[in-house]
C-alpha cells in the first residue's frame, strides 16, 4: 500500500517580503513526520487570489492530503476561504456552525460584519476546531485550511491529527563525521546502491575546525536502516583514520 | 516599467522530513528586498530530477530571476547540477573554470572523482564566486544555483548581488494596536480601499493581555505610504477608545 503523502500552501505576503520568518513549515513536517505522512512540496504564495488557486490545484490531486496556513481572519487581507470556493468551484457561503462558534466567543461585542467574514466557508466543507481562538479552519476535499498564527495552527493540527490516515512511521539515524563530506563521498554513494530502500543524505556544516558532515539515513525498513547505518559508521571510522595516517606514496 | 520578480526553489529533503529547519528564504526574501525586487513564489522540493526540472521550468519563465538553494555539494544526493541541466535540455560538462578552482581549494588532497562531481556544470552557464568554501554555484539564463550551506548561500548572494539590476525600494512602515483585528477590520478594509497603491497587511499575534494586531503598509510611494499610514494611526487610536469607552445601548 502506498504511503499517504502531504503538500503545504504558506499564503502571506509578510513571509515573502521577508519580514517575518515562516515557523509553520517546520512545525508542519514535524507534525507529519510523526504520523508517517510524507510531506512532498510546500509553496509559499502571496496573498492574492490567483496564486492562491494556482496552487492549491497545481498540487490537491497529486497528494493524499493538502494544507494551507493563512489568510482565514477578519481583515481585507484575508482571502484565502474565497480562493480556496473558488479553486473547488463552490460557492462561498456564510456558515451557521461557525456563526454560533463565533456569537459564543464574542457575547459582548457581538458578531459584526468583520467578524462574520471567518464565518464564510465554502459550501459544503466541515469545520476544523480552533482550540486557541475559536475562529475555525475548514475541511473541503482533502484540503485543510487553517490560521497562520503559529500557535492556532499548531492548535488546529491537534484538531485534525484524528482524522488523518496514519503511514508507517519514517525511522531515521544520524551519524556524525569529523571530516569534510568530499572525503566520504565516493564510498557513500556506494553504500546508497547497495540500499536503495534508506535514503541517505549528507549535510556539510562548518565545525570549529573546518567543515563536518552529518549523514541522515531515513527508511521505514528498521533492519535495513540498522544494516545499513552500520556501513556509514564503519565508513566514517575508516576516513577519519586515513585522514590521520595518509596512504604511502605508491612510487 | 515593471519592477523586478524572483522566485525561490529550495531542494531539500531535510527540510520536508522537519529534521532542519530552513533558514534561507528568510534570507533571501530579506536581500531582494534591500535591493527592491519582489519575490512572488518559493518552492520546497526533495531530492529528485523529477521535482527540481518541474519547479524551476515552472517558475523560470514568470520572474525576472529565479534562485535554487541546495544540491551542489560532491556526494550522489547532490543532484541539482544535473537537474538544471535536464530542465534546460543542455548537457553537463566538466567546467574547467571550477576545476582550476576546486584545484587550489585541494592542493593537498587533490581532485578525487568526488570533488570532480562539484565542476560539473551545465553547459552555458557562468560561475557563481564562493567566498566561504571555493566549489562554485552557476548561473544559467536567469537561474542563479547556489548552495543550500546558509553561511555559503550568503556568500554566493554577495557575488551574485552586483549582476543584479534593482528595483526602486518598498518602503514600509508598521503600526501596531493593541486590540484584535477584529476591531479594526471594517475601517482597515475601507483605508484599503483608499489606498491601492499601499499594501495593507494585518497580522494578528497573541500579547500577554489576548491578541493585539500589527499593521504593515508597504509601497513603492512614500508620499501615498505616509498618508496611509496617517490613517491607520488614526483608527487605531479611534478603536482604543472606543473599547475604553463603549458607546451608550442607543436604545
């Protein structure tokens, strides 16, 4: 059986101006990572209709499940539940759930037309439960739209997680080496071959003294993640001593 | 005369699985605001032909420059270098400018078949200068590849920055309000409206007392920008008044 697998839309302006960094791509991944669902793109698009439509349909059929984060709140800069009615080709209407969801968190100040436009979802989508500000995300297809606020996302993927099919869970291994990854790097490809089922990728840093590296070996085979993570580590001990005592010149 | 475009492709796995959390678009929608280009789209990729050749022929025609970060470096999960070559239908060469390069970085060590794999380059394309760790990026048509090593990234936007022609700079300015944005909407919408040369943007966050609201305006105009600006600020002291002073029940 296939593994499910996942794509993100990042809608907002202020992350590609740059003045403010994304935090929930990461928090995304991580959330996926630990349900087995393999998260293959993510998009990060400007608050403006079309980009928003091109995306979510250049990516909804060719993964198991679509997110969005952003674009859901009060303001005239919020148009993400309009774009997402119209990429689905539904009309957008005003939802009694989320009006009463609304009218409880608001008694006081009342719902005014600000505060009705989060009330307005696309015809025929369910409700994700927002358990931080009340306002609520929504379902329609296989796309999850929720806040860009990154606790209320991290709140509203809570809400979610039960309803997702779960994936065997990625294992992963980190091995570290003290050497440049240019040292390594013929005999790592090797071993790759030899396990085509364990993904392994090499990430240079720079350490105190000079570039190391980390290899990540990834796959959801725990027997042949182990054989093969003991390749990498034999390999790393056998390039660190070569570093230390340089082969004899042959002539 | 339209103002300058990018687009960002980030090739990565360990990005997508959440065990590293990126840090380059952050830096790179940062310098091409400094330099007033507007960047419209990023794309997070993995490590694969297929998705890299999709991303960059689907974005490189749009934007006036296109940037790739990741998968240069000499080990078999480096596959950017082919990737672009595939997507411009050109192929890959041993360049001999990199050679001389990767020759003086190694003088000691010398060109293994492994650092050989870092002067392999479309064929075409002009170097990109690495101040940090020598293995160049290139730059064919508009697309700039550069390493996806974040102190290395910088250093290859630094050479890269004098090729590049500016656009005239967004100006901003922020205004923050210590009420939700629900508060404000209706009356933002409205200045919105007034302004359509003035990017209006709210960003709603959690403060120690509920949420309170940024306001950002952006523009190319500073005349127009101030004048926004201005009422923004106004309806932000109007709306904190209000809330201090609740309008009689008119009944």
């Amino acid at each position: 059986m296939p593994e499910p697998t996942a794509a993100l839309v990042v809608i907002g302006d202020e992350i590609l101006s740059g003045r403010t960094a994304d935090l929930n791509i990461n928090a995304l991944a991580r959330f996926l990572a630990g349900l087995g669902i393999d998260l293959k793109e993510v998009r990060i698009v400007s608050d403006d209709e079309g980009a928003i439509v091109a995306a979510v349909n250049g990516l909804r059929s060719s993964v198991t499940y679509l997110f969005t984060t952003g674009g859901i709140g009060p303001t005239h800069d919020d148009i993400t539940a309009a774009a997402i009615a119209k990429a689905f080709g539904v009309p957008l209407v005003l939802d009694q759930r989320a009006v009463e969801i609304l009218a409880a968190r608001y008694p006081a100040a009342g719902l005014t037309e600000a505060r009705l436009r989060m009330a307005m979802i696309p015809e025929g989508a369910d409700l994700i439960a927002n358990p931080v500000s009340a306002a609520p995300g929504f379902r329609i297809g296989n796309v999850h739209v929720m806040a860009g606020v990154p606790a209320i996302m991290r709140g509203m993927l809570q809400s979610i997680a039960p309803t997702l099919v779960p994936g065997r869970i990625v294992l992963s291994e980190a091995v570290p080496a003290e050497v440049g990854e240019s040292f390594i790097a013929g005999r790592l490809g090797a071993i790759q071959a030899d396990f085509p089922d364990v993904s392994i990728g090499s990430y240079p840093r720079m350490g105190e003294r000079g570039f190391v590296t980390e290899i990540v070996l990834r796959s959801r085979d725990a027997e042949r993640l182990a054989a093969a993570t003991a390749d990498v580590r034999a390999l790393v001990e056998t390039a660190i001593r070569e570093r230390a005592n340089p082969a004899p010149d042959p002539g």
